[in-house]
C-alpha cells in the first residue's frame, strides 16, 4: 500500500509532469526542425555561394543564394537548418569548411586549367 501512494504524491506527480514535459520539448524540437542537406551537396552549394557572392554586389546576396538553392533543388529553409547544423559543432563546421576548400581548389585548378 505505500507504493500507491507513492503515485499519488504531490512531489511525484510534479516529477513525473517535469520528465513528460521535458520528453514532449525535445520531441518535438526534432519533429519541426528541418532536415539537413547531405554534406557534399551542401559543400557544392555554399563553395557555389562563395565564388559568386564574392564578385557580386552585397546587395544581390539573397538573390544570388536563392538562386543557387533553386539550381540544386533546395530550399531557404533547410540551408538555414543546415548552416545551423554545422555551426553549432566546431569540429563539425571545421570539416565542412575543409570540403569546401577541396571545392574551391578543384574550382581553381578548372579554371587554370581551362586557360591554358
């Protein structure tokens, strides 16, 4: 009998509603976030991003990143979601930095190659 009332403790009622409403935010965080773009793909478009935003007016950004995520079938949403992604880990955003640095330098070593 006192395991029954137990149950029926205010402090373990209060206990019981903090887990389930801990359980129900964490749930549910990851029920409306977005999914990530896959790392390579992502890579491809922000190195895309880089080259072109870097002779273009400052003004033109959005357009310009609006229409890359058109060109790869993507959204504003989820390369934000992805962009959050990585930056939230250094080590994380490290990596992705260093594929886009290979892309960068294949881009490079194209257009050198291409003049040639």
């Amino acid at each position: 009998m006192n395991n029954f009332k137990l149950y029926l403790s205010p402090i373990f009622k209060v206990h019981w509603l903090l887990i389930m409403l801990m359980l129900l935010i964490v749930n549910c965080d990851k029920i409306a976030a977005p999914s990530t773009i896959p790392a390579e793909k992502f890579a491809r478009i922000y190195t895309d991003y880089i080259v072109v935003a870097d002779t273009a007016n400052t003004a033109l950004h959005t357009t310009i990143l609006d229409t890359m995520l058109s060109r790869y079938s993507e959204d504003r949403d989820k390369f934000d979601a992805t962009l959050r992604y990585y930056r939230e880990d250094p080590l994380r955003w490290e990596k992705f930095l260093q594929l886009v640095v290979q892309n960068l330098e294949e881009k490079r070593k194209e257009k050198n190659g291409s003049s040639e």
